[in-house]
C-alpha cells in the first residue's frame, strides 16, 4: 500500500518546495559585483618606514617589497587616529573618529555607520574577515558585513594566515577578504628564528614584522596558486605606526602625534598589476569610497587629503591626563596643538624627523594651520559610539595592556 500522508506531511513538503524555489529565485537576481576580488591587509603597528619598498635596509619585508613592484605606492599616506579599532573603524566607514565617534578600543561601533564589507555584501561579494587580536572582534561591532568571522585572542600571523588560507581553498565567486595581523605589535616578541637582529626593541619589532612578511608570502603563493592574484584587488596597509623612542623616550603610538606614528604604508596591486608612484598626501578617510569604486569597477578617487586632520586621545591610557591633540598635516607643514594649548610646528619636508620646532621661526603658517583646525572642529559633527564592549572582551583587553 502506498504510505499515508497527513496534512501536517503535506504542509512541510509545501514549505520545502516553496524554499527551494525562493533560493532558486534569490540566486538568479542576486547581484553580481563588476569588480575584482578583494584582498585588504592590515597589518598592526607598521611604520612605513619599516618597509622596503619605502627605503628601509634592512630586509625584513621581501614578499611586500614584491608585491609593490606590480602596485601603487603610496608614499604620504596617514592615519587620522593611532589606536587600531578608532583607525580601523575609519578605514571602512570613510569617517573621521570625531564623526564616528569610536576613540578607544574598548568602545562598540554605533549602528548608525556602514561599513565596508556591509556594502560590498549588497554588492554580491562574499565577505570573510581573520583577524588577530580581540580589538577588532565581534563584541566591537566590526564583524558587521562579514559573512566568516574570525577573531584570536592574540593570534600570531601564521595562525592567521592558515584560517585565510583555508577560506581561500573553498570555490568561492567574487569575494572581499579582510586580514588584520597583530605581530608587529607591543610587546614585540617574534620567534626564535626572527631574533637574529638583536634583542633591543627596535631588533625585536623588525624581526616580528619579518615573521608577518614571511606569513603573507604563504598567502600570496596560495593566491597564484588558485589563480586569483593576478586579477585581484590587494591593499596592504597599517592602522598607525609605532614610536621606538622617536621622540621623548616614548614607545608605543596611542600618546603619539608624531609622524613615526601617523605614516603607515599604503600599497595598492590592481588587476593585472601596474606599477605607479603617488607623493601626494592621502588617508584612511579616503579608503571606503577607493575601494567601493573599484567594487562597482568604476575610476576611483584618489584618496588624497590635504590638509589631513589628526586626533589623539590621550585619556585612551591607563595614566594620561593631559585630555586631547589634534594635528593638521599640510602642504608639507605639520602643525601640533596638544592637550594643554602648546603648539608646534614642523616642516616635514626639510625635518621629517620632527626634530625642529618652527613655531617662532614661522609664526603665520602655524595661525594658517590653527584656524583650518579650528574651521574643522567646528564643521565636523561629533559622533558617539556604541556603548562599551562586554566585561569579557575588557578582561581581554586588560589583558593586552589597554585598560
């Protein structure tokens, strides 16, 4: 006899049947991206300095040395906030940290910003994200747009990379990838076998970039190896840099508005590669829109910006109280306001030590540059985050020294 059905049988059928015809449905009007792939890299606390391709000796970055012969380099390329979630937030939402209103780790993302990965997922990319430390995981808010999320603890590069790598291996249509490595980070600590420069703290940090280099030549090698790198979009950036007692005795970046700080990498390999030299000023500001054009496979808009506004938050740490301040790089000039009203001035293009203070020397391009930092204080509408993460992720934070 033929089996019996009953009608709660007949329902779930109907509902399967009406599933599997939506899914059919959904898949043939599912947008298609008219751009590349995309592959954007941060790696934390890289001064651009620090690389080859940006005039440093020492041989510590070979596999991003490489990729910039087929890329676009951009040698002024600053971030406008010195603190990974503030800097990262800015990357990919376009906004200054005075507009989206994250200005320490330990802070959410406001619902009311888009990011990045948000819009391309519209597009129709798949979106995974493999990121190395707490600071940018799911508790902030940064996970938005992600489709594959993965955050560590403090994860070393190669754990990382092999989290990419995996990703990679699956067939996948047009995608974003966003890969965030912590190594170059305090308390700079590389392997054994990346200690061979010396243990001051200068050695040890070129040698923990060395490792993250050596970890991105496996992802670039699985990139060619499934034939996705020659047509793909890959950045190669930093959130900030770091000061190694450039100034003041003073290690770390989030008290720091000094350019050793600010000045980070910013390396672009198009599709099919070509070569190029940019020398104009550009920012984190301008990425989103940068990226989001070659999405739509449109010209994209150069990122520049000059004057650059710079904020830095010095009641990020456990010990500062000296409130905010905020610097403007332009037209080679920097000019410095910090928390307590004193004021300097450099010229980055005869002294891009910042060793000279020009504020008495050239008293008139330091009230040029006042004002415009005043005109973009009061044009530049004050966001507010999200609220604060969880007790666990501060626990992990407290962990890593940023409570």
């Amino acid at each position: 006899m033929p089996p019996k059905y009953t009608a709660m049988d007949r329902r779930l059928v109907a509902v399967i049947f009406a599933s599997v015809a939506f899914l059919l449905i959904w898949a043939q009007y599912r947008p298609s991206p008219e751009g590349p792939s995309i592959i954007f890299i941060s790696i934390d606390a890289l001064r651009a300095d620090r690389v080859g391709a940006y005039g440093y000796k020492r041989p510590i970055t070979p596999n991003i040395d490489a990729l910039a012969t087929d890329s676009i380099i951009f040698f002024d390329h600053v971030t406008p906030f010195s603190l990974t979630l503030p800097s990262h937030t800015t990357m990919f939402s376009g906004l200054p940290a005075r507009s989206h209103g994250v200005r320490q780790n330990t802070e959410r993302l406001p619902v009311g910003i888009t990011l990045l990965p948000e819009k391309l997922q519209a597009m129709g990319y798949e979106t995974g994200g493999f990121v190395s430390a707490r600071v940018l995981d799911e508790d902030t808010g940064f996970s938005r747009g992600f489709q594959t999320y993965h955050a560590g603890i403090v994860a070393r590069a190669n754990g990382t990379i092999d989290l990419a790598k995996q990703w990679l291996s699956k067939d996948r249509g047009k995608f974003f990838l966003f890969i965030h490595l912590w190594d170059p980070h305090y308390p700079y600590d590389p392997p054994m076998g990346y200690r061979h420069f010396g243990e001051t703290i200068p050695d040890l940090y070129d040698g923990d970039i060395m490792f993250a280099d050596e970890q991105l030549g496996r992802l670039f090698h699985k990139l060619k190896d499934r034939g996705i790198y020659d047509d793909a979009l890959i950045i190669v950036t930093a959130d900030h840099g770091e000061s190694l007692a450039d100034h003041n005795d003073y290690f770390g970046h989030d008290r720091c508005a000094y350019d050793e700080c600010l000045k980070v990498p910013l390396i672009v390999k198009l599709p099919g590669g070509k070569s190029r030299q940019v020398r104009k000023q550009t920012s984190h500001t301008g990425l989103m829109e940068y990226v989001l054009a070659y999405a739509r496979d449109e010209e994209p808009p150069m990122p520049y910006a000059d004057p650059a506004f710079i904020e830095v938050r010095h009641d990020n740490t456990r010990d500062a109280t000296d409130g905010v301040s905020y610097a403007v790089r332009s037209g080679g000039l920097k000019y410095i306001r910090d928390g307590k009203g004193a004021e300097r001035l450099y010229d980055l293009s005869k002294d891009p030590g910042e060793t000279s203070d020009m504020l008495m020397a050239r008293p008139d391009d330091a009230k040029d540059l006042s004002a415009a930092l005043d005109e973009w204080l009061s044009a530049t509408s004050e966001g507010q985050a999200g609220g604060r993460v969880s007790e666990a992720t501060m626990e992990a934070l407290r962990a890593l020294g940023y409570v």
